[in-house]
C-alpha cells in the first residue's frame, strides 16, 4: 500500500525542474501510478494491452509505469519525467501545482467512501481523543481527515497530546502495542486493524464524500498540445470501468492479485471506494458546486500546514479553476484545474 503522503513535499519542490519550454506536439507519452485500489486499473489497462489498443486508435504510443513509492511518482512528474501521474487533489494542489506545474485533472476516478479511518481502542469516542495522542502517516490524508474529524466534534489538533508520525508499514503493530490509543490510516490497513476486537472505528471518510479525491492528472500544457493523448487515455480507463462495473473476473482477479490480495480482499476494497464507472457520474462531481469549498478546505489544511507551496502567503496562493471557468485562490496563478472535457466525450461516446 503506498504511503499516500506529502511528507516528501520539501523534496519535491527542492528537486522540481524549471517549467519546460512550452509543450509541443508529440506521439510518445508516459504516466505513473502507484498502487492503490482506486488506481490499480491503470496497471489492468498497461498489462491487458487496453492501452495499446487506444494508443493505436489516435496514432500515439503512451507507456503506464508503476512506481513503487507513490509520493516519489509525483515528485518524478513534477520534475518532467512524466506527462501525468495517479495522485489524490491534495497531492496534485501541494507539490505540482505549489511547485508551479500547471496540472489538469484529466479523469476523476474515484473518491474513498470508508477507505480512510480514524480508529480508536474500547468504546473510546472521537470526542474522547482530546488529551490523547493520535499515529498517523503526517501531512498525508489520513492527517487531513484526522483534521476533519476533529473539526465535526468542534476539536483541533491542537486539544491533542499530539500527532505522532507513524509510517503505514508499522501502523498495524502500532496499534497492537499499549501506548497506542488511536490510529488513522487507510484500506487494507483499516480492514486489518478492525478484525482487532478492541479496534473501533469513529469516524471514516465516508462522513466527508467527495473530499479524497483520487484522479489522473496531467500537464495542463501537453495536453493542449495533444488532446489525443487525453482522448486515448479517457478511452483506456472507460473501457476498463466497464468491465469492472460488469464484474469482470479476470479483470477484477488481475487488479486483486497486483496490489497483493485476492479477488475478495479487492471487492472488500472497493465496496469502500465510490468508484466513478459512469463517466457522468465523474462530470457530475467536477462540475458540483460542493468542488470548490472542498478544494478550499483543502488548501487551508495545506497553508495550515506549511506545505502549500514555496512561501504561500496565504490559503489562496495556488488558484484552481473548474469547469465554466470560476476559481478558488488566485485567479492570477491558476495551476491546477479540473476539466471534464474527456470525462465527457466518454459519456457521449464520443471517443
């Protein structure tokens, strides 16, 4: 399971590259992902050939490459290595666009709908945190729901005794041992803590839906210059969300058994996961009126934190622009932006 993290933000935007010359026409392309359950389609969509099949449609050849640390495939986009990566809207706002990478979401793939949990010990309640200390991945999502939870019994942070860093590969013997009151963490590792008869889970993502959003996103520049490189990847992904929505076993079977659990431990995954199989299902969500507090909630967690980019002055440096052209932030700086363009034509079936 990829740690779904900012914690390498400094890094990313140490190393980032200057912004390339402007983006030309071009026939070869490369996008990462990492492993997720909400992203294990784009390994099925390399592996089956489905991506061969639409890159030949359009005459472009695009490689999906999987990168083993999800926060380091989003530093290697950044830095130009690649032309889009897998990343959740926290991610994309903090580290390419704080980084001055203008980044468009090509495809809104799903949001976790009980993937991320804050888990506590007992009959312990959330509001019962207060003076406790909490394990958790810092500046990932699971600290921005943590931040959430908090915020819906009228706590922060600050009324803890304190965030502990906890990396998620230790998150499960954390939990085990006596000093650990609570946990928040992520799908499998929330399943695996709540066979624990002690584990009790007090607030999960699905009390804040549409907030963890998981996307393909991409440079806003190159794919200007080569919508097809959009069309081709929209074509790819719809294809392979009708074959999940169909229940497809082999499918189905092939993601399970590349993120490391069987078709069943998958299912269990996804039934958390609020997958937008229906393109219009994911126009919908890109053009909600919900989008934009959400993605200025996002970016005051982000400022909160220091991490909204070089020397933010304030929640609304980075300006986000959605569909019908309104923005959040600054109108002058817009580098991330929601566009339903391609989601679209799949709806049509115009690709």
């Amino acid at each position: 399971m990829p740690t779904r993290s900012l914690a390498a933000t400094a890094l990313a935007l140490a190393t980032a590259l200057a912004a390339p010359a402007m983006a030309q026409e071009k026939t070869e392309f490369r996008v990462a992902w990492s492993i997720y359950v909400g992203w294990m389609p784009w390994g099925y969509i390399e592996e089956s050939g489905l991506m061969d099949k639409w890159g030949e449609k359009y005459g472009i050849d695009v490689e999906i490459v999987q990168i083993n640390d999800y926060v380091e495939s989003i530093n290697q986009y950044t830095a130009g290595g690649f032309d889009g990566v897998a990343a959740t809207n926290m991610d994309t706002l903090s580290i390419p666009a704080g980084s001055g990478i203008d980044t468009t979401a090509l495809i809104v793939g799903d949001y976790s709908d009980g993937n991320d949990a804050v888990i506590v010990k007992g009959d312990a309640t959330l509001e019962g945190l207060a003076g406790k200390p909490v394990n958790l991945v810092e500046l990932s999502v699971s600290h921005y729901l943590l931040a959430r939870a908090l915020d819906s019994v009228g706590l922060a942070e600050r009324d803890l005794a304190g965030v502990i860093n906890t990396s998620d590969a230790d998150m499960v013997a954390a939990f085990q041992t006596p000093e650990v009151e609570a946990v928040v963490t992520w799908n499998p590792l929330v399943s695996t803590i709540l066979e624990d008869p002690q584990a009790t889970s007090v607030f999960d993502s699905a009390a804040i839906p549409g907030e963890i959003l998981d996307l393909m996103v991409v440079n806003t520049d190159t794919l200007a210059a080569n919508p097809d490189f959009g069309r081709a990847l929209a074509g790819a992904w719809y294809e392979a969300m009708a074959l999940m929505a169909a229940g497809d076993a082999d499918a189905l079977t092939a993601m399970a058994e590349a993120s490391g659990t069987d078709l069943a431990g998958y299912e269990a995954q996804l039934a958390a996961t609020r997958m937008f199989y229906d393109p219009a299902e994911a126009v919908a969500l890109a053009e909600s009126p919900d989008l934009p507090q959400t993605m200025e909630n996002v970016a005051q967690f982000l400022f909160d934190k220091g991490i909204l980019g070089v020397g933010a002055p304030s929640a609304d440096f980075i300006g986000i622009e959605y569909p019908g052209g309104t923005t959040t932030g600054d109108a002058g700086n817009v580098q991330f932006r929601f566009d339903p363009t391609y989601m679209q034509m799949a709806a049509d079936g115009a690709l």
